[in-house]
C-alpha cells in the first residue's frame, strides 16, 4: 500500500473517531438531566402605612432585613391618601392603616385579602408645644387655650385624616372645637402637624403619642382621654392579587413577639 493510500485510509479513520466522540458527547449531554435554575431572588415587599408608624415600622424592616430577608419598601403617608392609591392600582401588598373605616371601604370594594386583616395596635392622642416654649395644661378646664395667644393651633385635616378626626372628636367633647375651628391649622398628616409645632409655628398641636415621644422639639402638654374619641386602631391586611410569599413573611413577623417589640419599643399599644 502507497504512503498516499494510508495517509488517506488513517484520516477517513481518525474523521470517523472524531464522529463518535461528538455523537457520543450530544448523547450525554442530551440524556443528562438539566441544571437546576438559579434560584430567583425574592423581590422586596412594598408596604403602605400610616405616617405615624415612621420609627417603629423602619425598625421592624431592618431587623427583618438581618434574618436575610429582602429588607420592604416602605412608603408612608396618611391613611386615606394611601387608600385611595390602593384603590388606583398602586401594588402594595400591604396596608398598615390608622383609619378602620378605610379599610372597611377597601374591604367592601375587594381589595382586601380575604383572612388577613387583623387589629394590630393602639395609640392615644396628646397636646404638644414647642419645647422652647413648653407648658402643662389641665384640659378640663379651658383656660389652657390661653397659651395659643394669638397663635393657631396645628392638627391633620380633620375632614381627612384619622388623627384630625379624632382631635376634634376629643375637641367636641371638651366643648372647644367651635372656638377653636378658625385657628386650627390643618396638615396633610400627623407628621406635618408635629413639624408645625417643632418649628414653633404654631404654639400647640395634637398629635400621636408615639409622635411626641420620636421628637426632642416638642413636649407634651396634656393627654387626652381616651372617652374623649373613637379608640385608635392600625389595621394590619394584604392587599388581593398584590400579596407574594415575602410581603406574608412580612406579615407573619410584624404579627409574631419579635415584630411587635419594635412597636411597643416605640409606645405603641400592641394589640
């Protein structure tokens, strides 16, 4: 046999061997089993709540955060407003609300999660001044207004917000809130009133509790008691159709003696 012959018959021989390993290597890879997919990273929980719960529900987040969670979105405002871009579409999965009756009117139109709502804590409502002009006040007897001279007195929007409703329920009760309507100044919530009397643009306030104790400008003058208005209730619920396996964890750790310690931390009333 001539050198071109072998050279020939020992490449179609080496062509042919390559051929098997590709075909054999195809095989394998195509009766392996696939690799198991990276798992998906958890997307954060987005939950509405009320302007008030500001320090203790940050807390709440970031200790969650350090079990390895996804640490949630948190967005804050009063409670209607927050309820009515719930109602737009906004994809909160979870309301924590100051204001039952939004959350009566959400569950009536749906857009609560059927078993998750649950009364989670309690507040009571206070008389606050700017510390740089500090003073105690008897509310039984109304000569407490003459601390306000000439000044306003600042409140969320009682035709609004939950924290304004029950001021002047409490207010009514005193028989003061005719006097006082035309020098009430009205914020868009509770923080913004608290900020009022920090900057001591108004000599007094009614606010939270819990929000007189998360600031060093301001001090407490009288608290209200609680006879005086409707009980204040938060309303913790998921939202339908927005809910994820995060946002219940969530859920389940705000519930459970760990997350309400945040609150209590804070002077909430746990309920």
């Amino acid at each position: 046999m001539s050198d071109i012959h072998r050279r020939s018959r020992s490449g179609r021989t080496l062509r042919i061997g390559l051929a098997a390993v590709l075909a054999l290597a195809i095989a394998l890879v195509t009766l392996a089993p696939p690799l198991p997919a990276a798992p998906e990273r958890a997307r954060p929980a987005l939950v509405f709540a009320a302007a008030s719960l500001q320090e203790a529900l940050n807390s709440a987040a970031d200790a969650y955060a350090r079990s390895g969670h996804p640490r949630p979105r948190l967005a804050f405002a009063g409670s209607p407003a927050l309820a009515r871009q719930i109602e737009r579409g906004a994809p909160a999965a979870l309301f924590l609300s100051a204001d039952e009756d939004w959350v009566d009117h959400l569950e009536r139109s749906g857009f609560i999660a059927p078993g998750t709502r649950q009364d989670f804590l309690s507040n009571r409502l206070v008389l606050i001044a700017p510390a740089s002009r500090p003073f105690r006040a008897d509310l039984a007897k109304p000569d407490w207004l003459a601390r306000l001279g000439d000044g306003r007195l600042a409140m969320a929007d009682p035709e609004a917000v939950p924290a304004g409703r029950y001021g002047k329920a409490a207010l009514e009760a005193l028989g003061l809130w005719q006097r006082l309507a035309p020098r009430i100044a009205r914020a868009e919530n509770v923080r913004a009133a608290l900020v009022y009397v920090e900057r001591a643009e108004t000599n007094a306030g009614i606010v939270y509790a819990t929000d007189a104790a998360a600031s060093a400008k301001v001090v407490v003058a009288a608290t209200f008691p609680g006879h005086l208005h409707p009980p204040i209730r938060y309303v913790l619920a998921g939202i339908r159709g927005q809910e994820t396996a995060e946002s219940r964890a969530f859920r389940a750790f705000l519930l459970s003696e760990a997350g309400k310690a945040h609150f209590r931390k804070h002077g909430f009333e746990v309920r």
